[in-house]
C-alpha cells in the first residue's frame, strides 16, 4: 500500500462553544471507520498538536526573549521540555522563503506517521475498523487553513446552534460548576459579556452564510436537529461521510453525559432563551446579529 | 532499531563538541570551514544551530505525558491570544503520548522525525554539488541523542586547557564591562575556578581523555589547532575521508588570544587549586600542571 493511502482523512469539526459538539463526536463514535480517542470530552487534538509542533519550522516569531541560543543548548534534548522557534535567524534550510517550506513536508510526513501508529495503536476503539477512512477532532478555522496550506483538503462539520440558547447554555454551565469558563471575564456584566458574545458570533454565522450549499468539503449539522431528530441527522452525515453512525447508540448512553448538560436534556435546551433570557438581551441580538440570525432560519 | 536511513542527498553531520566558549568555538569552526566538502548555517554573527535545534524539535514527540498550568490542551487549541498564547511554546502531547511517540515497526516517532526534517533540511539548505557533511558547533547532547535515534553523525571533541578557557571567559567578560554568563557577581578568579573545578572541568577531561579516535569519532586539542595547524588538518581531512589539500594559515583567534597568555593572567592560587585538584587529568591530556 502506498504511504499516503494510509493516511486518514481530517473530519475538523467547527463550533461554538456548548453547541453539541461532543454529543457529534459521540454520533461519529458509532462508526469503527472514524478515528479518534473515545475518551470523553473527547478532546485529546493529536492533529492540533501536530500542525502546531510542524509551525514552529515555519517562520520564527512568535518567540519569549528568555528562549535565547544559550537555551537552546545548554538544555539537553528532554522530552517534555518546551521548544519555540528557533531562537536565530531562520535557517534558509527551513525554506520560509520558497514555495514549499520544511514544514510543510515536516507535517504530511508526521501525519503519515501518526496514520500508520494511529490504526496500529487501535486509538479508536477496540473494534476499530482494519480501513478507517476519517480522523476526527474538535477543532477551529485555523487548522483547516493549516491542512490546505499542505495539501490536505479536510471535511469540515460547522455545527450550528441559535446562539441564543448558547448564551443560555454557557450562562447556566458556568452557575451549575461555579466556575467562570468560555471566556467569561469576572466581574463583567450580563449585558457586556452578551455584547462582546453577539459580536463574535457574527463573523461565524456569516462564514456559514458564505459557504458554497454544495461544497463537497463541508457540512452544516443544527444542534436543534440533532436534539430532536438524532437517526435524521445520522443518515445524513452517514450518507455524506461513507460511513454507518448509529443515534440509537448514542440515545442509549445518554444518561452518561448528563455532567455534561445544562438543561434537562437535549429537547429542553431549545429555545431556553424564550424563557430565561432578558428582553433587553433579546434586543442585543435582534440589533447586532438580526440579520444574520433570520438568514439561518431563526425567528427574532 | 530506526530502519529509516537517510536518503544519499544527505550531509553527514559534523558535531563539533566544545564548552560553547565562543574564543574556542570561531578559531575551530574557521579552520573547518575551509575544508571544502562541508557546510553550515553557523557563522559567527547569526549563531544558527540548525542540528541542535531539529533533534529538541523532535524530542518534542518523544511521547511523554505533559500537562500543567503552562501547557495544556487549551493551549494547543486556541490561536494566540494572551500571555502564554502569544508564543508558539509547544512541549510534548498534553494527553495520552503512546500515540505520539508509540513504537511502530521499531521506530520511535520522534526519531523517525528527526530522521525525515534531516532530510528536508539537507534538501533545502545552500550547498555546493560536492559538500558531503554539515558542521555544526554543539553541547555534547547533541551526538548522545543523535546516537540514540541512530542518525549517522561523525564527532569532533575540541579538549583545550581549563584554565585558558578559564582566564578567556574572565577577561572576555571584563573587556565588555559584563562579567561572563557563568560568574556571579561575588566571583574572583578563585572561586570561579573553584567552582569549575569541583562540577564540571573533571568530568569533561575525563570525557576528552576517554575519547578515541574512531571512523567517527576525534578529539582534538585546542592548542594543537593552532600551533600545529598542518599536522591538525591533515588528521581532520584523513577522518574525514577528504583528499589532501594545502594547508591553510592558522585560524584566527578572534582576539589575538594566544594560548598560552592563561599563565601572565591567572593569579598563583588559581593555578594551584588546578595543579592539586586536576594534574593527572591534565598530565593525561598533554597539558603541563
């Protein structure tokens, strides 16, 4: 078999924070042909890891001024000990300035090895197919730009949720723990935390706007899909992918990821944000992302 | 056993082991360059260790488990933002690390890696159509790990006199109105030397001493490059396989440091603490006590 057969193709799924990203990866779980860790969250970003290792050949940068030559050599070659970019003038070696740069060899060389290890190691699961097709993580845009960057065309999943009952969501996650995660800042108001949240929504849902309907590359999945109609969404995505996902599975194991949640369950975290969100938020969406919203098919 | 061996467009590396003191590290690197047959990203103003740096790159994946407050899965996810994000810091997989560093038909990844970026590398660097190896100023890491991920290297030690280097790094330091890297503040040259003598110059005589002239490995002595240059550059080029070439003149100390001007500079007590702590180091090595 020729080296690149074996590699695994990158299924990069795009969301916002408490979107149902990790009942997906779950979805994609049932299938012995998708790789990935089944360690819930499900977040253990080997590909991430190594396009970030690959970049630190790409152009220097980017670097803390205690990372000096001095550094660099005095440290034995440890694993575990952090590494920046080079700490010198970028060898012309590295090829920065050419059309094909080291990195990018240095990552599709990586990934190839990581493939070959990664069906090996039976990281997926123990019954995990002997020709899996898709490697899948959480991921963000810039990854995606990354894999392009080096040849490697990923399917992309942008999961899709009003972002409403996000707010809802991420507003009720961090009462039900106490804690003060997806970037809330202590002390901020209700109101400032919204404003600054509808403004980073914006750019998202206009890139899923943008997106060609027939990209062969892409897929949008609802959240207000999967919550109500799971076997829907998986015939979609199974047909899409080539691969069998099974909700019924998933359906049985939900009582698992119930630390999870933050409502009762999937149907009751739609269109939270009639019932607790202030009107005066409302209006903070309807005035900033209004527009956008209705293009997507929500009612503001 | 790593079974990926380099393709023939590969340079050899040259690992030219000193104690990183850059009066010892210009003169030897001067007098190599002039070899024909080698090349480097190294010269004196840009400092490049381009070897050094791929083999801790590829320790990266050496597959251990790291995960604090400075190094996280957040951190691999998320672009720069803030503090710590506004670097490319990256340490080993913050997560299960057999899959990034699992041995897959007797290969370690991290070795396999650090074979295939040699590769890349020696594809991309200015080279003239003869050069053969790529030389390159190290710690004496730097041929320990390469052995260890069995990429094909030759070394070359560089022995030279304690207290040469001693009295350089000193008077170096005083010449830049800085005190050199490894002096504190309260440091005369006798606790200085003290200090050298007691953590680190026994061990790297004995290691000079241990060395043996091998297919790929040399040791050679500091002085003898520049007394001696011929006899030098006749050894290195019979090493090295390369054919015989006119003897270059003797490199440049940088400073005009000769090799014996330790003796005017080094107050008696310095001396002394090196002739009863280290004489049959030194003796072994041809340097008088």
């Amino acid at each position: 078999m020729h080296p690149d057969d074996q590699r695994l193709r990158p299924l990069l799924l795009l969301f916002p924070a408490r979107s149902g990203s990790t009942l997906l990866m779950q979805l994609l779980g049932t299938s012995p042909k998708v790789v990935f860790d089944r360690v819930a969250p499900f977040e253990h970003r080997y590909l991430a890891f190594l396009v970030r290792w690959s970049w630190q050949l790409a152009d220097g940068g980017l670097r803390r001024s205690d990372w000096t030559v001095e550094q660099l050599m005095n440290e034995p070659a440890t694993a575990g000990n952090f590494i920046e970019p080079p700490p010198f003038a970028v060898p012309a070696g590295f090829g920065t300035a050419r059309p094909d740069p080291m990195w990018h060899d240095t990552f599709r060389c990586a990934w190839r090895e990581f493939c070959a290890r990664a069906r090996r190691a039976e990281i997926s699961s123990p019954a995990l197919d002997p020709a899996p097709i898709w490697y899948a993580e959480k991921s963000r845009a810039m990854f995606r730009y990354a894999l392009q960057d080096v040849g490697i065309e990923p399917h992309v999943v942008y999961l899709l949720r009003d972002p409403r009952d996000i707010l809802m969501s991420i507003w009720s996650f961090n009462r039900k723990r106490g804690t003060s995660f997806f970037s809330v800042v202590e002390g901020e108001s209700d109101e400032a935390f919204a404003r600054r949240f509808i403004e980073e929504r914006k750019l998202r849902l206009r890139m899923i706007l943008e997106m060609a309907p027939d990209d062969p590359h892409a897929t949008v999945v609802r959240y207000e899909d999967m919550a109500t109609d799971l076997p829907g969404v998986a015939a979609r995505l199974s047909d899409r992918l080539g691969v069998q996902l099974d909700a019924q599975q998933v359906l049985t194991n939900q009582k698992e990821f119930s630390h999870h949640m933050s409502s009762a369950g999937p149907e009751a975290s739609i269109q939270r944000w009639r019932r607790e969100m202030s009107p005066e938020i409302q209006q903070l969406f309807a005035d900033i992302i209004g527009t956008e919203m209705q293009a997507l098919g929500y009612a503001v | 056993m790593v079974r990926v061996s380099s393709p023939p467009s590969s340079l050899v590396p040259v690992v030219v082991v000193t104690t990183g003191l850059r009066g010892t590290v210009r003169p030897v690197m001067d007098l190599l360059l002039r070899m024909g047959e080698l090349t480097s990203e190294w010269c004196p103003l840009t400092d490049r260790r381009s070897l050094s740096y791929l083999t801790r790159h590829a320790k990266v994946l050496a597959g251990v488990t790291v995960e604090n407050a400075t190094w996280n899965h957040e951190l691999i996810f998320y672009p720069p933002i803030a503090g710590e994000r506004d670097t490319r810091r990256i340490a080993g997989f913050p997560g299960p690390g057999e899959h990034v560093g699992n041995l897959f038909e007797g290969q370690v990844l991290w070795q396999r890696m650090l074979h295939a970026n040699w590769a890349f590398y020696c594809k991309r660097v200015p080279r003239r159509r003869t050069d053969r190896f790529y030389i390159e100023p190290a710690k004496p890491w730097l041929p320990i790990v390469l052995s260890e991920a069995e990429l094909p290297h030759r070394t070359l030690w560089i022995a030279r006199d304690p207290r040469s280097e001693l009295a350089e790094n000193w008077t170096a330091g005083a010449r830049r109105g800085a005190l050199p890297r490894i002096v504190n503040c309260i440091d005369s040259p006798l606790t200085l030397a003290e200090r050298e003598c007691n953590r680190f110059v026994r061990a790297r005589l004995d290691q000079w001493a241990r060395v043996e002239t091998t297919p790929d490995t040399i040791c050679i002595r500091y002085e003898d490059l520049l007394d001696q240059t011929g006899d030098v550059w006749q050894r290195l080029r019979t090493w090295l396989g390369l054919a015989a070439a006119p003897v270059p003149r003797a490199p440049a100390t940088g400073d005009e440091w000769p090799a014996t001007r330790w003796r005017q500079l080094l107050p008696d007590a310095v001396l002394e603490l090196y002739r009863t702590k280290m004489r049959a180091e030194l003796v072994a090595l041809g340097y008088a006590p």
